[in-house]
C-alpha cells in the first residue's frame, strides 16, 4: 500500500531484535504520528506489531491489542513501516513477535500527553504554575472562593488541593476515615456538602478564573477508623489473611507493653526512667529487650519443629516401611527443608516425612538387627531436625537483634539526638516505639492470634527506607516487620487488593468510585505515594479515571532513586508529571544540576524538524521550590534563600510549583498532621500584593 507524505509532526522508531524498553521513556503528543521501522537485526524477517492504542472512535482497553499494518511510500522493501496516529492520551503497550513464532522479541510503552485546557485555551505543560492547599484548612465551602484567591492573585493557574475527603483521627490529611464523603470541617450552616459542590466550584474557577485544580488519590491506606473495615477486614494485611505476620505481631504487642511498664515505673530502677533522653538509657532499653522481654516471649518458637513429637512419627513410619537397597548415589541430605505452619504455631512446623523416610529410614552395614538400625536411623534423623532448628532460630533471632537496633535508633532520633524532635516523656499517646498494628479490641495476649478475632488485627502502613518500590514489603517473603524496618504510619492501615479485582472486591469496587468521583470534580490528580502502590492496581484506577476526564492530568510523587524505576511506574501509569523538589538540593551547585536536569531544551536551541527519530528521554517535572511535606526553609536556611530559589525554579523550561505560605514567608512548617488554624483570605489586612514575595511571584 502506498500512502502521500504528509506535512505532520512524526518521529520514527526502530525495533531491534531482543530490545524491551520498559525503563525507557518515549514521550509524544496528541495528534503526533509514529512511524515504526525495522531495525538491521530484523531485516528479512515477517515481523508483527501489536499495539493497545486504540483506532478512532473506539475506547482504550489495556488488554485489547490490534495488528499495525505495513505500509510502504517506495516499491523498496526496507522502507516499509507500520504508521500509528496517537489520537488520545495515556500509555499505550506495544510489542512484536516474527515469523510464526509467538514469543515476544521486543517491547516498550509510548507515552502520550494529554492536552490541558483552560476554557478554549490550551495550556502548556511546561506553563503550569501550581500551589498546593492544605484542604483541611480552608474551612467551611462557602469561605474557599476568597481563601484560594490568593492563589490566583499570586499568579498561579493550578491549585493542588490534599484529599477533600473525610480524615481519620489523626486529622492527617493523608488519612481518610471515608473516600465518599466530604471532610467535615467544609460544613456550612451544619450541612456537610458533596462532591458535587466541590465540582461547581472547580468549575467556575477553571471558568471565570482560568485556575485548573487537581486532588490527591490515596491508594496505599485508610485511617484505622474506617468504618466499611470491621465489615470488610480483608481489605487489610492481617493475621487470619496474612498468618505470616504473627511473629511481628507478637514482637509489637511486647515492646507495647514495655512502653505501658515504663509509663507505670516499673523499669525505673532498671535504668529505664519515663523521660528516656540519653544513652545510657538505650543501653537499658536494648538490655531489657534483648536480656529479659524477648526470651520470656521466645518468638523462635513460631517457626520451629518439635523435635520429639516428629521422632516418634519417623519410628512409627519407618516400623511398616521396608528400607531400601543401598544407592550407588550417596543421599542429598540438605533436601529435607524445614516446612513452616501456615498459621505460625508454636513448635508446628513440619518435614516432608516421605523424603525423611528415603533419606533417613535406610539399609546400614553397620547394624545387625533391625532395632540398632532403627536407633541409628532415628537418631541421624534427629540430629538433622535439631541442625533445622539452629539454623532456623539464629536466622530469627538475627532478625530481632536488628529488630531492637532498628527501635534503638528510632528512640535515639525521636528522643535523644539534638536534631530530632526530642519528645520528653513515653506516653500513652507517645509511646517508646510506635505500633506496626492495629487492633480495634486493644487486646495484648498471644492467644488472640490463633481466633477468628485475629481479623482485626491490621498491620499499618509505612515507609521503608531504600526498599525495592516493586516488591511489597508486606508479603511473607519480606521480613520488614519482624525486624522494625518499616517507619510506620500509625493511624492507618494498609490496604491489600490482591492482584486482580477478584482478589477483594469490595475494596477494588470501593477505591474506583472514590478515584471516579475525585477525577469527575478535579482537572488532575495526584497519587499519593505511588512508589508503595501496587502497579496493576493504580494501572486499573487510572483507567477509570481517564473514562470520566479523557485527558487527565497525572502527577505522582517517586522516590525510588532510580531513573529507570522511575520509567517504569511512568510507562506503566501514564504518569505526566512526576513532583521534584529544589529543597533535596544540598548546596548551589545541586540546585543548578536539577534545573538543568528537569530544565528541558536550552534557550536559543534549534527549532526541531517535525520528522526526526524518536529518542528517550526523562520523566517530565513538576518542579516546586517547596513541598507540602517539605520542612520550613528558614529551619535551615535563610529568609534570603526564598526569593532566589524560587528565580532558580522558575528558570528551568518545566511545570513549577510552591506551597501556600511560601510566598507569605510563614517562619514555620506548616504541618498536614498538626496544623489546625485556618489559611487567611486576599485583601487588605490580610494577603495582599505586599506580603512576603507575592508581588514577585506574580511577574
């Protein structure tokens, strides 16, 4: 077939045989097309290209792929290419196979952006000037227009709002008791509005103010009040679902009842006072636990054998079973491998008793009645069970010596070091660590594991520090629990989906009407700790949300440390924008690096071809000066840092951004677990154009 050049902006990709660009960013445009070409190393083959992008007037399905034809603009067999108009936005999966052969040679994702409109108007991705709200602290609906008039006067055309859903007990803004409904404090005249309220005034300011807005989606967690989790407890990590994490469990309840000790006083003549502030301190906690608590409670014991019981068993069996002829091929011993509990009781883990009885119950030459052979077989027998053991037990007990070291510098940095926030006194409300899980009947006995009561037993979600962002760190091949690792968020729970919407249901059904709901009344949105939600889930949510808004505006927070992470969670989400902050810069000369990184195309570089190759490149950014999460600047740095970093961020040819009360130069962290006052209004005697760097900020 042969096809007119046309005067369209196209960029040509090659296949080569073996290459998978998974780590790899291709970044396109909507209405952009692609041509794809063969490669040398697939000259002379009958290659085939799949692609999920779907035709006009079809609608994206990620697991519906379609054959790219050929086609070819010279009677030249090297010149043929497969052409793909990139009519929507999202991430789009292509793959291709040759010859007869189905197995996958090479694939990849393309990204496309979408286009962000304001009214008629198309408004750039690099143009974006974003700010981020605190929602909880904007108040009742009806005072919103004149609180996030400061924005606008300012200069910014996106608003970043926190969830604006209901917020657990904490009154964290990242930890919502209820995904469908409104936070309470909106409330105007008694009457908690909708989301629909929120969507009107979404609206006009996109509308009248040519201010888009986006909302943060919460995946990874709920607050431990959630109502819909007493009905539905298998949305959670907990002990009747996940057996495995009985022994953290246990380690949990016991350094909770050391810190209930130590708030009565009874580890006061053991070096361990209420006010824990200084080393020799530590020492006694690390003495206690590791000398007294920790061998009273024998955690070891979860995952070992009885030794005796499985004896007997082996004599019995090996009385009805004839011996084997000796083998020319000596026994492999280490075969026979410790079999744990599924549920994590107490010396109930098991061997597989017909490899004991090949391996074990044998021919001996140097026995002559069969009660000496039997003696001689059982006590190898045993001797091998006993080395399981060990093993086994200094492997766990390596385990809780880290677990100790891991709570010891958690203590020293929240309570001792200068730095830290130095909490004065273990309390009910602060204990000595925090708890890894959660249990609605606030029972702390052991025998709770083991009943049907054990549902409720939820394990908390966190962060844990250089973790790998693709494994989850809940699942019984991680042991991030039993040894401490996780910095836990203890006011909420995470949530398990599972793999598939099978998986959990009611959960999986619950978070797309949330997500639906929240990309309904936003322009965009942001995830929230992306890094620790599972790939396939935010895959399906995303999905949904681009049914209701098409061209969706995606900003995810990352911290992976790795470029080609990066890509992946990028190409596998359609993520548009991924957040970067100035403030990880330690000194100038990393500042400078990170505007030039995230800085795009210099100024003065040639005007691109509107045919070129493709080529890769790096995740676009929304780069802000200051972050909701970040500390107050002038913690560590001046007041005459504000104004030049924020120059510095505006410099670089990306989306920027900044925090409400950075521009007003407010001296402190304005905290989204603590902070309770409300932001103040544009006007005189209020914000104005004179306050702080506004007046900056806006030319």
């Amino acid at each position: 077939m042969e096809i007119k050049q046309q005067q369209l902006t196209t960029r040509t990709f090659i296949l080569n045989d073996g290459e998978h660009n998974e780590g790899k960013l291709f970044k396109l445009q909507k209405g952009w097309t692609l041509d794809i070409r063969l490669g040398p190393s697939l000259f002379g083959r009958k290659v085939t290209v799949h692609t999920n992008h779907p035709l006009e007037g079809q609608t994206f399905s990620r697991n519906q792929y379609r054959v790219l034809p050929w086609l070819n603009n010279t009677h030249d067999d090297t010149a043929r290419f497969c052409r793909l108009e990139l009519l929507c936005p999202g991430s789009f999966h292509y793959y291709f196979h040759y010859d007869d052969c189905e197995t996958k040679r090479g694939s990849g994702y393309i990204l496309v952006d979408p286009v962000i409109k304001v009214n008629d108007d198309t408004l750039p991705l690099d143009c974006i000037q974003c700010v981020t709200y605190l929602s909880k602290c904007l108040g009742p609906l009806n005072t919103w227009e004149n609180k996030l008039q400061v924005a606008k006067q300012t200069g910014y055309n996106m608003i970043h709002f926190t969830p604006v859903q209901e917020l657990g007990g904490s009154n964290s803004a990242y930890s919502l008791k209820n995904q469908l409904a409104l936070n309470t404090t909106f409330a105007v005249n008694g009457q908690i509005p909708d989301i629909k309220q929120v969507e009107e005034l979404t609206e006009k300011m996109r509308r009248e103010w040519k201010v888009l807005s986006i909302c943060d989606v919460v995946l990874n967690h709920t607050a431990n009040e959630s109502p819909w989790l007493k009905e539905h407890p298998e949305c959670t990590y907990n002990l009747v679902n996940c057996p495995h994490l009985k022994p953290a469990y246990l380690l949990d309840i016991t350094l909770f009842k050391l810190s209930k000790e130590i708030v009565e006083g009874k580890w006061e003549f053991s070096g361990i006072p209420v006010a824990v502030d200084n080393e020799d301190h530590l020492n006694s906690i690390r003495h206690a636990l590791l000398g007294t608590l920790l061998p009273q409670v024998n955690i070891p014991d979860l995952y070992l054998i009885n030794v005796d019981q499985l004896v007997i068993e082996f004599q019995q069996m090996s009385r009805n079973r004839v011996p084997p002829l000796p083998s020319s091929t000596p026994p492999d011993y280490f075969q026979l491998k410790l079999i744990p509990d599924p549920q994590f009781r107490r010396l109930h883990a098991t061997v597989d008793m017909e490899l004991a009885l090949r391996l074990y119950n044998v021919y001996r030459s140097d026995c002559f009645d069969e009660d000496t052979r039997l003696r001689k077989c059982t006590q190898d027998f045993k001797q091998h069970l006993e080395s399981l053991n060990n093993n086994l037990r200094q492997q766990v007990q390596s385990h809780l010596v880290a677990a100790v070291e891991n709570c010891i510098a958690g203590i020293r940095y929240f309570r001792v070091q200068p730095d830290g926030p130095r909490i004065p006194k273990v309390s009910e409300k602060e204990p000595l660590v925090p708890r890894y899980f959660t249990d609605f009947e606030n029972t702390l006995n052991e025998e709770i594991m083991y009943t049907n009561s054990a549902c409720y037993i939820m394990a908390h979600n966190g962060w844990v520090m250089n973790a790998d962002p693709l494994s989850n760190f809940a699942n019984p091949e991680s042991n991030v629990y039993l040894r401490r690792e996780l910095i836990a968020w203890g006011d909420s729970v995470k949530l398990r989906y599972g793999d598939k919407p099978e998986d959990c249901p009611f959960l999986w059904n619950h978070m797309q009407t949330y997500v639906e709901q929240t990309a309904r009344a936003f322009d965009g949105l942001r995830l929230d700790n992306c890094h620790s939600t599972p790939l396939a889930v935010a895959e399906y949510l995303l999905d949904a949300a681009r049914t209701v808004r098409p061209n969706l505006y995606v900003v995810a927070e990352l911290f992976t440390n790795s470029d080609h992470t990066d890509n992946i969670f990028v190409n596998r989400l359609g993520i548009t924008s991924l957040i970067r902050e100035a403030m990880s810069a330690w000194d100038s000369h990393e500042l400078g690096r990170l505007v030039y990184r995230y800085g795009g195309l210099p100024v003065g570089a040639f005007e691109p071809r509107l045919e070129r190759p493709l080529a890769s490149g790096v995740a676009h950014a929304l780069f802000l000066d200051l972050s909701h999460d970040n500390p107050c600047p002038l913690d560590k740095r001046s007041v005459f840092d504000y104004l030049p970093s924020a120059a510095l961020v505006s410099t670089a040819c990306c989306a920027s951004g900044s925090n409400m009360g950075y521009d007003q130069l407010v001296p402190h962290h304005i905290h989204v677990v603590e902070e309770t006052r409300e932001y103040t209004s544009w006007g005189e005697g209020s914000v104005d154009i004179n306050t702080g760097i506004v007046a900056a900020k806006r030319a």
